[in-house]
C-alpha cells in the first residue's frame, strides 16, 4: 500500500477508531468547535497514525487493536488528556507495535494450543454427555475429571472460558469449596475470555473451532 496518500475519507474513519477508543477508555476527544476539522492538530495526528497503518499494512481489525493498545499505554502512563498528541509521538507507536506484533505471536500459539485441547478433549468425551464426563468422579473423596484435566494441563484458562460446557462444570464444582481453589476464579476468565476475544481473528477461529459448545458473549 502506499505509504503516503491517505485520503481525507481514511483520516476521518481513523479518528473515529481512535475516538471510540478513548471512550472506551472514560475520555472524549472531539475536534475545536467551528474550525476546519482538516487544520487542527488532531486531524495531523490523526492523519500521521493512517499512514502509519498503511506503512504496515495494517487491515481494520489490526487497526482497531493497535489503536486500543495505544490508547490503554498513553492511559496507564497518564496522558490521555494529550489526546491523539500522546499516540501519535513515534516512541509511542514503536511501543505499541511491538507490543501488537509480541501480542500475535502469543494469540496464534494460544490458537494452536486450543486446537490440539479440543481434539483431545472430543477424544475424551466421545458420544457421552460433555458435563457428566467432566463432573465425573472415580470415587466420593477424588477430583472431578474437569480438575485433574486442568490441573494435569489437558485444558486451560482460555479454553475454559471459551468452553459453554466447562464454564458450567467449573459453576457446579464452586460447591465444592476444597476443589474449587485449585481452580480459576469465574471473575479471571471472564476478563481473560473478554480481553482475547476482543480480537476479531481469534473470536473468529474459536467460534469455529467450539461450534456449538463456543460460549456466547
């Protein structure tokens, strides 16, 4: 892609990408009252960032998320009130992209992680009933399935959240105060699903991979 012509029409639709972040994030941005939104310094940075995205080749799902990551840096270093002055400074978009392209490597090994768990989770399951299986116990005094598969790392935190069937084991096991400590807090995966599912390629991926068991938000 060309790395600078960026049409007005492009600029614009960054901003609001940017915008929305910032919302998101308890802050509004907004251009200076009657002036020409094309000759303030929003619109420049504005503009730098679009370029940039288009130096990297960036599609809008990747745009989105590298601006969501830089809106949550400038917000935990406490410059929000700059507005896009804190996301456009090169220091900060060096940061933010090493942090996207760090953060791509981990989402596509937690995808190929969660492929290879569902195989041998269906494996496991075969014809029976998902939930029977997992809250299945050899005996009153042993673990269910569902904890000695987590805990003998068959299945993880991501894949519980993404899981319809094991989020309701893990509800049902909450009874059971000794077992339930050696397993995640509800809270921790709803956060965990939340923030990885945020990305459209990997709520994509998972939906197909679970199917039926993927849970709904």
């Amino acid at each position: 892609m060309n790395n600078t012509l960026v049409s007005d029409e492009r600029v614009l639709l960054v901003w609001q990408w940017c915008s929305d972040a910032y919302l998101q994030h308890g802050f509004k941005i907004k251009f200076p009252k009657a002036t020409d939104c094309t000759k303030t310094y929003q619109w420049r940075f504005a503009k730098a960032i679009a370029t940039k995205f288009n130096e990297w080749d960036f599609d809008e799902s990747t745009a989105k998320r590298f601006i969501w990551i830089a809106v949550a840096q400038a917000k935990m270093r406490g410059v929000l009130k700059k507005g896009l002055a804190a996301v456009h400074q090169s220091n900060m978009l060096n940061i933010c992209y090493q942090i996207l392209t760090q953060e791509q490597i981990d989402n596509n090994n937690t995808l190929n992680s969660l492929t290879s768990m569902k195989s041998w989770f269906d494996d496991k399951i075969g014809s029976a009933d998902p939930l029977t299986v997992l809250l299945h116990r050899s005996n009153a005094r042993a673990f269910s399935n569902f904890t000695i598969w987590y805990r003998g790392n068959q299945i993880s935190d991501h894949f519980i959240a993404i899981s319809k069937v094991c989020s309701k084991a893990l509800v049902h096991i909450q009874s059971n105060a000794l077992e339930a400590r050696l397993l995640p807090p509800l809270t921790s995966l709803y956060l965990l699903r939340a923030e990885f599912l945020s990305d459209a390629h990997n709520e994509k991926v998972t939906k197909q991979l679970f199917g039926s068991d993927w849970r709904s938000p």
